[in-house]
C-alpha cells in the first residue's frame, strides 16, 4: 500500500511540474511584432530615453510577466495598457523571447 501511494505521489508531482512549462516564443516573430515598441525601448531594446527602460537582455519570463501585468492592469501605466491592450498570448511570448535574446549594453 506505502508503494501505491508514493507512485501516486510522484506522478503527481511530474504532473504539477508540466503544468507550470512555459512555451518558448519565437525570437524571428518577437523581432516583427514588436516594431511599435522600438518607439519607446529602441529597435533593439535599447531605451535612448532615459525614463524608458531597457528590455533587451531581461529574461524571458519577467517579460511575459510584465506584459500581462500592464495588459491585466495589475501594472498601472495607461500608456503600455493601451500598447499592449490587443496582444495575443503568443505575440507576447514572442515579444519576450526577441528582447530576452538581445544584448544589453
């Protein structure tokens, strides 16, 4: 009965693990989309504005988590709410994975 139960036990964890994998997005489809943010973060995510931050080098994750934040309105920023209002789940995925690919400077 022990051994059932430790089964049990593990599959759930592998479960619970495969729940919280995030699809990487694709870099190539990042670059396109986020042509409406180089006005503000710069071509490659490089602000030249300094009340603008950097996004190139953030980490992929933080990224997608920012975007949803500011598109939920959990971050309070009309301005990003508004630029990020219409984005789909993969634009933001693939936002994040151009950016987290970039080089800060």
């Amino acid at each position: 009965m022990k051994s059932i139960k430790t089964i049990f036990i593990m599959v759930a964890l592998v479960l619970s693990a495969q729940v919280n994998v995030v699809q990487a997005g694709d870099a190539a489809k990042g670059k396109a989309k986020a042509a409406t943010c180089a006005g503000c973060h710069g071509d490659t995510g490089i602000s030249g504005a300094p009340i603008n931050p950097n996004l190139a080098g953030q980490k992929e994750q933080y990224l997608i988590k920012s975007i949803n934040d500011y598109k939920s309105g959990k971050r309070d920023d009309a301005i990003m709410k508004a630029m990020v209002g219409a984005l789909s789940d993969d634009d933001i995925n693939n936002i994040a994975a151009y950016y987290a690919s970039q080089t800060c400077k």
